[in-house]
C-alpha cells in the first residue's frame, strides 16, 4: 500500500475511532437536552469514515464497492442527527416530532435504497472503477441523482450552520472561546464539500474534516456542560428576571452570569468558565454556599458590592446529575435594614415599657398610699374632697400606665393560642369595670381561639367606653353577626358621629377624660388575633364594635 493511502486509512480510521468515543460520552452525559442527536451524528460519522477506510482496504472490487455502498447510512445519519441536535440545542426542541424525523429521513432511506440497487440502473453511480495510480481507492463517477442527494445534505448542512451561528452570534459576548470553536466546525465541512467538487483529489477530504468538526463542536458546546442548559433557552429565562442568576456546573465551573448578579458581585466576562471558588473569592461568605453542595443559606449572606454593604438570599437548584447548579441571588437589604429598624424600635419600646412599668408605676404607688395614710388625719368636706380629685387623677395616671403597656405588649401576633370561651370571658371583664348602673346583655356563647387575657382586656375597654359615653345607666349588648363571621359589642348611648369613626381607635384620641389609649389597645388586640375592627351604629343608635374575619371553634379544641 502506498504511503499516501495507509495515511487516508489512518485518518479515517482514527476519526472512526474519535467519533465512536464522543458519542459514547455524549450519550452518557445526556440529560434529555439534545445530546443524544448529537450522539446520533458522531454515530453516522464513525459509520461514514469506518466504510471509508474499510471500502479502500478491500482487496476487491465487490467488496469495495459494498463498503462504499454503507457510507450513504453513515452521512445520512450524520446530517439529519446534527440538524435535529442544533433545532434542540437552541431552544426549538418543540420542532422535533416523528413526523419531522420520519420527514427528513425519506430522502436518505430512498438514496440508500437506490444506492443497494445500483446494479439495476445508473441513478446514482455513473461507473466505479478502481483508481488507476493505486489499484484500490474507487474513482466514482455520480450520476444526476446523487446530485440531488448532496444538495439534500447541503441543506441540512446550511440549516444546522445557521442555527448554530445564530447561536455564537447570541452568545459570543459570555461564550466567545466555545463561540470560535463553534464556528471553524461550521467552516471545515463546507470547506472540505468545495476542495472535493472543484479539486477532486484522489482522497476524498470531507470525511476528515468532518470528524475534527465534530470535534471542535464537542469541544465548544460539551466542554464547559453547555448542553445541560442550552445558551439560547437559558438567555431568555435570564433576560426577564429581576433577581442575579449564577450558573456553576458539575466541576464547579462557573458558566453563566446574568447583569444582575454580574452588578452585584462586580463580575466580568472572565469569570465565565473559571472556578466559581476563584470567583467568588471576594465573597467568602458567598463562596461557601455555592462551592459546598451540601450547604444551604439558612439566612441571608453578607456581601461587600461595589454600592456598599449588600444581603443575599440565596436559592439553589440542581440541573441534573452531574450537571451543576443554579444559584438564585435576591437582593434583600432593605428588608433587612427595616427588620433591624423594627428591632431597635423594638427595643426602646421595651425600654419605654419598663420605665413605665417600674419608674412611673414606684412613685404612683408611693403617692397613693400617702395619700390614704393623709385621709385618715383629714377632717371636713372640702380637704376631703380635694383628696378625692387626687385619688381619681391617681387612678387615671394608673390607668394611663396600664393601657401603654398593653399598647407595647399586645401588638404582636398570638403565638399560642387556646381555646377561650367569650361567654366568660365577657363576664369576667363586666365584673372588672365601674359599671355603677349599667346593664350588660350577653348573647354570644362561642369559643375561639386566642389569649384569653389580652381578649379580656380588649372587652374591659369596650364596656368602659361605653359607660363612658353612654352614661351610668347605659345598656350594653355583646352578641354574634348574623352572617357568623364573629362577634359585636353595642350600647344604646349618644353613638360615634360618622367623621369620628375611623380616628376612634388611633392612640391618644379621647371624647372625654379617659387615657385615649383604649381603642386603639381593642385595635391592636383584635389585629394581633388576625381579626378586624369595624365601628358602626347600633341598633338604638348607639355605639357599635364590630369584631370581624373570626373563626369560631368548637369548645375544647385545640390549634
């Protein structure tokens, strides 16, 4: 065998042997994304060369010309595999159906059948005979309809090229080294088409070019994982979210970055296909969440970004076995600088609340046990009656302390709550007030679930407002709505004009000399019981509380 021949048969044979051994990895690391058409087209190049070489290796004419005939399988194959591989690849998967495969696979399955029944006719080959120079490879004269064979193959060809470059064209900025390798594959079978048309060389060139092709496109779009995600697919889902999006994949590379999170962590295009540890290397905090799979960001993680001291939620997702992750970066510094302004408020309203309770409560009580200890050695009606006005301002200033601390205490959710029957509840608050002669109608036998204190406290104010307002022989009604949806606390005194309403229950407001501060701890009660306060006219044309959005329990239930 001539050198030049054993070095055609090295080639093809080793591009047999690569093509075989990429399709075998691709087929492995598939996850349903289009790399198992790819699989398909590295299959039909390994046919197409394997044919090859075996078609120059024959020792005979027949046997040649056999060989020859099974490269037609191989470039089939090739050509409609690739082209289905590049329609998923760029996120046009819904495109490839049977109907579509069975379409594109009628031209080839008619040349090949041609082809196996070239002895009948000359549609396809014109003659084939042996190379004059050396003895083996066939010199091949292609009739008409071979023509319109490799024009079919053309079209895929350009097709799949289109798709691919439209591709690099849209990921040249974050993928230009995958971008460059994409596009001389794309270049070499086109290249090796024209030297076999116009040069016509003893050995055919394309099937050669064609195996470094595939090569060059493994390495551009397997490499760094890209077919786990397609690029075209992933930047549209990138595009439209608000939130910064990382992409590592299995080797904990990082592949993909959208702005947000290239502003966030002041990234570039260089961090694309390096080490995320050694891009994330500013941000340890960060770092250790996304290089650990086992790790997960219980709280947000703290960050030093170029506009200053940033919080990051971070969310996770597997792609895959094998195939990396996807990091979700929301930005959530103001939430965190308002939790921490809420519990500093928090704080200080503690302390408000202590020195109410302890610095102001002290002196109270020391003033009001002078004063009882001054009532015994005090005789006559005015010193007496001057006493009297001390006591009462002493038991509003009294009452002022309680309704502030149950204001800073009351306001938070009820964490557990219990079973409270209203009925006694009701009760229990009417036996706390100075009703002198008022009258207290309980209709309301229900049970909820809540703080049976802080309830007793809110129903404490209700009636105190009522005797308050409506007089010391006011009649107070507390019943259920009649749509069930919860409960009301009524009077038959002057009412609450209509412009007066909805300042009722603000902090401070006060019709008469009371502390102002009780409403608004019925507002704060019902608010932390998820429920809501309405203030309406009753019946008579009094004041109406309406205590909406309850849901009654049966008695002795629990959460």
């Amino acid at each position: 065998m001539q050198p030049f021949l054993r070095l055609y048969v090295a080639s093809m044979l080793f591009s047999t042997i690569v093509a075989t051994s990429l399709a075998v990895l691709v087929w492995r690391r598939d996850d349903g994304r289009g790399g198992r058409w790819f699989a398909l087209s590295l299959c039909g190049i390994a046919l197409w060369t394997g044919f090859q070489s075996l078609s120059v290796l024959a020792t005979t004419r027949a046997t040649s010309i056999l060989w020859l005939k099974f490269t037609f399988l191989g470039s089939g194959a090739a050509g409609i595999g690739l082209l289905l591989f590049a329609l998923v690849y760029t996120g046009r998967g819904h495109l490839v159906t049977p109907r579509l495969v069975a379409l594109l696979s009628a031209e080839p399955l008619l040349t090949l059948t041609l082809v196996f029944t070239s002895e009948r006719h000359d549609l396809i080959f014109r003659s084939l005979r042996l190379h004059p120079e050396t003895g083996q490879l066939l010199a091949v004269e292609y009739a008409s309809t071979y023509l319109v064979h490799l024009a079919y193959m053309s079209i895929l060809l350009a097709l799949t090229t289109a798709l691919l470059l439209q591709l690099c064209f849209r990921a040249r900025d974050l993928y230009r080294g995958q971008s460059i390798a994409i596009l001389v594959a794309l270049g070499l079978p086109w290249a090796g088409t024209i030297v076999d048309g116009i040069v016509a060389p003893p050995m055919n060139v394309t099937e050669p070019t064609f195996t470094v092709s595939v090569v060059l496109l493994w390495v551009g779009l397997f490499w760094y994982d890209l077919v786990e995600v397609p690029p075209v697919a992933r930047a549209r889902v990138l595009e439209t979210l608000s939130e910064g999006v990382l992409v590592v994949n299995g080797r904990g590379r990082v592949v993909d970055v959208n702005t947000v999170a290239a502003s966030l962590l002041d990234l570039d295009e260089s961090a694309v296909g390096n080490p995320a540890s050694d891009v994330l290397a500013t941000h340890p905090p960060l770092r250790a969440v996304v290089t650990d799979s086992t790790a997960r960001a219980a709280a947000p993680v703290h960050i030093d970004a170029p506009t200053g001291e940033r919080y990051l939620e971070v969310e996770r997702t597997t792609l895959g076995e094998h195939a990396g992750e996807v990091f979700l970066l929301q930005d959530v510094t103001e939430r965190i600088r308002h939790e921490r302004e809420l519990e500093r408020q928090n704080e200080r309203l503690d302390q408000f609340a202590s020195v109410v309770s302890h610095d102001l409560r002290n002196p109270l009580n020391v003033a009001e046990g002078y004063v009882d200890l001054l009532d015994e050695h005090v005789d006559g009606q005015e010193p007496t009656a001057y006493l009297e006005e001390v006591e009462t301002s002493h038991d509003r200033m009294a009452r002022i302390v309680d309704d502030v601390l149950a204001l800073a205490r009351d306001g938070d959710a009820v964490e557990q709550p219990e079973p409270v029957p209203l009925a006694d509840v009701v009760a229990n608050a009417w036996a706390q007030v100075e009703t002198a002669d008022a009258t207290l109608a309980c209709e309301l036998d229900r049970t909820v679930q809540g703080d049976g204190s802080q309830l007793q406290r809110s129903f404490e104010n209700l009636f105190r407002n009522a005797v308050e307002h409506g007089g010391r022989t006011v009649t107070v009604t507390v019943g259920e709505l009649d749509d069930g949806s919860g409960f009301f606390v009524a009077d038959d005194g002057p009412g609450i004009p209509d412009a007066e309403r909805e300042a009722i229950v603000d902090s401070g407001y006060s019709g008469t000399d009371g502390t102002g501060l009780g409403l608004a701890i019925v507002d704060t009660v019902v608010r932390a019981h998820g429920w809501t306060l309405a203030v309406t006219d009753s019946e008579t044309d009094g004041a109406r509380f309406e205590v909406r959005d309850v849901a009654f329990v049966a008695a002795g239930a629990t959460v």
